[in-house]
C-alpha cells in the first residue's frame, strides 16, 4: 500500500493490526508518480478515485502500468455515474437540482483541480488514458451503488454532509444560483418544514467504473 498521507497509512496500520491478512501488507509513504517498487512486480495494481487529483494523470497512470507484471493489471475506480438521491422535480427548487449540483461539481472541480498552475492537461477518457500508460486491452465496468428510505444513521449524515457543502461553503458559492443555494439551506435545516429528510420519496443511486488494463 503506497500514499502521501503518513495519517492515512497510520489509519490503516490500526486498521489491519489484529487481521491476519495485515501481516502481508506492507506500508509505503510515496506518491504515484514515484512508487517505490521494481519494475513488474505485481499481479494487480489498484487506484482508487487518487489519478484525478494528480497535476499529470498521464504520468501517474504511467508510473503505476510500469510496476504491473506481465500479463498483471491495473485497475483504476474513476468516473461513473454522478449520485443523486432526490426526485427529479420538487416544489421547492423546481426541476433538475440533481443535475444543477452534478454541473457545479464537474465546474469546482476542474478550477481546483486541472487548472492547477503545475497541471499537465490530458483530454482524452479514462480508457484512453490506460492505453497510453502502454496497456493496450481495456475494459471497464461500472458498478451500482444504492439505497432508500429508511436510512439508516450513517447514511442519513453521508447525503446531508453533501447538501451542506453546497450550503454553506464560500468556496463553492459561485457555482451555484442564490436561489438553490435558499433552497439548499432549507432542505437541510431541519427545523424547515422543506428539510429533505421529512419527504418520504428519496431513493440514492451512484455508478461506481472500474477501468482495468492490462499489457495481455
């Protein structure tokens, strides 16, 4: 296991210390563009939801393909299909929220992210971008995660953490209208009589896409 945050890598350490299996892994401080690894080394190589934070994802894809052994794979969880979990019209915000907080995500996003000033832009897809680590057969496959009412309490305080960035945060004010962001203090205040999780009709849904790539 290979990560930049020595708080992440001592998380998992506590995580695996009593499991049988924590003592075949072993723990790495380094970042994907320098894994310190030899060249095809592993069977399988997994990435997950790390390559879209990197300045040159070309690079770190190309880095982490090297240390993947002949006929091995690497397999990166990117992409998908954007969550949503309330019903497509509502009184409150009119149609397409779902779709308003989606297109707000992919803007913040890419002013955060790819237009860093050291970012090395790439414009091709997640599939391409395995082909050009120099693994040429490509597959993908994307898994559906979901879940309704009753929520439990975990999932509850996971969908509301969501609404309440777009709330409040500062940061993000500029991605979204004055009118969604009233409404989006409403849907969470729950002493509003618009508070989202007194409506009876919310079913979440999210596409979770592996890409796998291997040299054979």
């Amino acid at each position: 296991a290979a990560d930049t945050s020595e708080h992440l890598l001592e998380f998992n350490r506590n995580r695996f210390a009593e499991d049988p299996v924590g003592k075949r892994i072993q723990f790495h401080e380094a970042p994907i563009q320098d894994l310190p690894f030899e060249a095809d080394t592993f069977d399988l190589v997994w990435s997950s939801r790390a390559v879209h934070h990197l300045a040159d994802p070309l690079t770190g894809v190309t880095e982490l393909a090297r240390v993947v052994a002949p006929g091995g794979r690497l397999a990166i969880r990117e992409g998908g299909v954007a969550a949503r979990f309330m019903p497509t019209t509502m009184e409150l915000t009119g149609t397409g929220l779902n779709e308003r907080l989606a297109d707000a995500m992919e803007s913040w996003f890419a002013s955060h992210v790819h237009f860093a000033e050291d970012a090395v832009p790439y414009s091709y897809g997640w599939t391409q971008l395995l082909r050009d680590s120099g693994l040429p057969n490509v597959s993908a496959k994307t898994f559906v995660h979901e879940f309704v009412q009753p929520f439990t309490e975990e999932q509850q305080t996971f969908l509301l953490g969501g609404l309440t960035r777009w709330a409040e945060d500062e940061g993000r004010e500029a991605y979204l209208s004055g009118a969604d962001r009233s409404a989006l203090k409403r849907l969470i205040d729950p002493d509003d009589n618009e508070y989202v999780f007194n409506r009876p009709d919310l079913h979440f849904i999210e596409g979770i896409t592996v890409y796998v790539g291997s040299s054979a």
